[in-house]
C-alpha cells in the first residue's frame, strides 16, 4: 500500500474508525489503474452482488473474448459467469493484498456472494459457500451469505468452518441479533474444535435507505405530524448499532475475545440517497462511527470524497432512535411489516439480477460464437 501523499475524507473517517468500502467491482478498473487511485484515496474494501456483475458484464467488451472461448468449450451460462467473477474477485484480492497486511488483516476484504436463488435453502447455500471459499483461494475474500432465517444456520456453519463471511439483506434489528447469535455460534463451534479465531473475519451488511423509501410514501399519507421523514431508515441502524455494542459487553464476546476473535462489524449498505429532498451524503453523514463499515456506489463515494464532513455523530442518531421509532409505531406504521417486506423484496430483485445477468450471457455468448 502507498504511503498518504494527502489526507481525504476516507483517511479521515479511517482515522474516526469507519473503512470505506466501494459496492462496485468492474474488470476495467483493475487493469487501469482506477482501482489503485481509489486505494491511495483511503478505500478499504469491495462488495459485489448480482446486479453489479451484470452491468459490468453487459457493459464492457472486456469479457467478450472468455465468453467466447468458455462458450466454445462447452460452458453453460452460469458456468462461465462463475468463471468471470471468480477471476474478478480474486484479482480485486490481489490489488488489495496491501491493505489487508497493513490492516492487520482487518480491511482489505473483498466480497462475492452465493447464487441469490439458493437463500432459502441452508443446505445447498453452505455447499456453495464452501465451494466459493475453495475456489477463490485468497485469505481476504468474503462471502455473501443473506440473512434470512434459512441463511442462519449456514452463517453459524461457515464461521465454524473458517470462511470469512458478509451477511447480506438485513433490515430489521431482531433479525439482526438473530445473524449475531449465529456468527457467535459458529465461532463457538470453531474454538471448541481448537481451531484458530483470529483470520476470521465478519461484517453483517445492515440496509439503510431502502427503509425510508418504503417509510416515507406511509408518512406522506398520514402528513408526517412528527417530522419523521428521511430519519427512520437512520433510527433503525442506529438501534442496531446499539445492540452491536452491547454485544461487546457480554461475557460471551469477551471470552472469544480473549481467544483472538475479532468482532463482527456493522456494515452500512444501501448508503446512497433514493430521494432529492435529501443530501447525496444524508445516510453517509449521519452513520459515521467506530468498528463499522460504510460500502458506497461510485457516485456516493465521489460525492463525500468531494464534500463529506467527517466527524462521529452516531451518538446523536442512537440517543434519538427509541423516541423516533416509537413515534413511527404511534402512527400505525409497523415497521417489522416493512422490514420483512424488503428483506422478501431484495431477495428476488438479487434473484432476478442474476437470472438477468445469465440470460445477459446467453446472448451475448450467441452474439459471439455466430460472428
């Protein structure tokens, strides 16, 4: 990693205790150099799902040549599309192999989730994370794994097993002390077998911005007599940042703590702002706090790169939630409902990205061959 020649935003929330990382992950930004610059302006980390392959793929002539060959040999769609990210992951890897030494094998990390169409199913979810982990063969990788109730077990399990893992899709705070008692599960399993806690890593990707866009048309409806527009989707993370620190404090936690695990940190997704009322860096500002993590869309990183205003106000946010949260209650808007709902919702948008993304394939492999 390069030393600082300048201090950005990103240096400066790392130095406040939150890492930055970039939710996008395109061929062509390791190979020119993009990537490296993003580094050397503080990034720390990369997530990927199924929508971002598929428009980096559909996107970019970049792949053409190993779709045609892979095509030619005989691969399916979903076969070469594994071969392409598997590539793409592993290579984001390497380009952050710096960060994650220099870290102390903290940050560095970089993401690649199980098929979204197996997020019902423990079993065949834990087959394919372990398959992934293989494969990709880079202690800095993640895995993606949903939380949702059948992804539960499979967390606990993969934990116990050694393989690094993001939870993904999380929107309610009860589910997520749910993915808390499984990651606390598994590294129970794993230090009861006397395997090392230490190069486990774990970030439980909590989303924000969604909440308001289902929240705010219900307030819209009933006149939002209590100003809570644009503040609930923070209030919920808020609260759950709450119970990530209480976590810290139980004797559970300090007894794996002392036999080297490292905590499993709040990871702010779907940070970038949905409505024009609000800043571009509206969630980004108010969630700045230590041991968590911020992924960011290229146009939500550049803008708090250009203008963001570093400083932890997490405080404010977590002594304002319970009041706000019941206010919503009050008004006869259940916020559990929402939450369920999006985490259905985001589901089968991820389900149908991917379906997308291999018929992308498909044709562009049709498109290739027949030339």
């Amino acid at each position: 990693m390069t030393e600082r020649t300048t201090q950005t935003a990103m240096h400066a929330l790392l130095d406040l205790g939150q890492s930055v990382w970039l939710d996008y992950l395109r061929r062509g930004m390791l190979r020119s150099g993009e990537l490296q610059s993003l580094i050397d302006d503080g990034l720390r980390g990369m997530t990927s799902n199924p929508t971002i392959f598929e428009k980096a793929i559909a996107g970019s002539r970049l792949y053409d040549e190993e779709i045609r060959a892979l095509t030619e040999a005989g691969h399916t769609a979903q076969e070469i599309f594994e071969h392409l990210a598997l590539a793409d992951v592993r290579a984001a890897c390497d380009a952050f192999a710096g960060v994650y030494e220099a870290s102390g094998r903290s940050d560095g990390l970089v993401s690649l989730e199980v098929s979204p169409t197996l997020a019902n199913d423990t079993d065949a979810t834990i087959h394919e994370a372990e398959r992934l982990w293989r494969s990709l063969d880079r202690p800095n990788a993640m895995i993606k794994i949903p939380g949702t109730a059948e992804g539960l077990p499979a967390i606990a399990r993969c934990i116990a097993a050694g393989i690094s893992v993001n939870v993904t899709l999380l929107f309610s705070v009860e589910r997520y002390g749910e993915v808390i008692e499984a990651f606390l599960d598994g590294l129970e399993r794993r230090l009861a077998a006397g395997q090392p806690l230490r190069p486990i890593m774990s970030v439980a990707s909590f989303f924000v911005s969604r909440v308001d866009g289902k929240v705010d048309p219900r307030l819209d409806r009933v006149g939002d007599p209590a100003g809570l527009r644009g503040q609930i989707a923070i209030a919920n993370a808020c609260a759950a940042y709450r119970l990530f620190e209480w976590s810290l404090g139980t004797p559970r936690w300090e007894r794996l703590a002392r036999a080297g695990a490292r905590p499993q940190r709040p990871l702010w997704a779907s940070t970038s702002t949905k409505d024009p009322a609000y800043a571009d860096v509206h969630y980004v500002e108010a969630l700045v706090a230590p041991r968590t993590v911020n992924t960011l869309p290229p146009d939500t990183f550049a803008a708090y790169r250009d203008h963001g205003r570093p400083a932890v106000r997490i405080q404010d946010g977590v002594a304002a939630a319970p009041a706000r949260l019941k206010a919503l209650a009050d008004l006869g808007i259940d916020l559990a409902v929402i939450t369920r709902e999006l985490e259905i919702d985001g589901v089968a948008k991820f389900a149908a990205s991917y379906g997308s993304l291999l018929a992308g394939i498909e044709t562009k492999a049709g498109a290739l061959v027949s030339r």
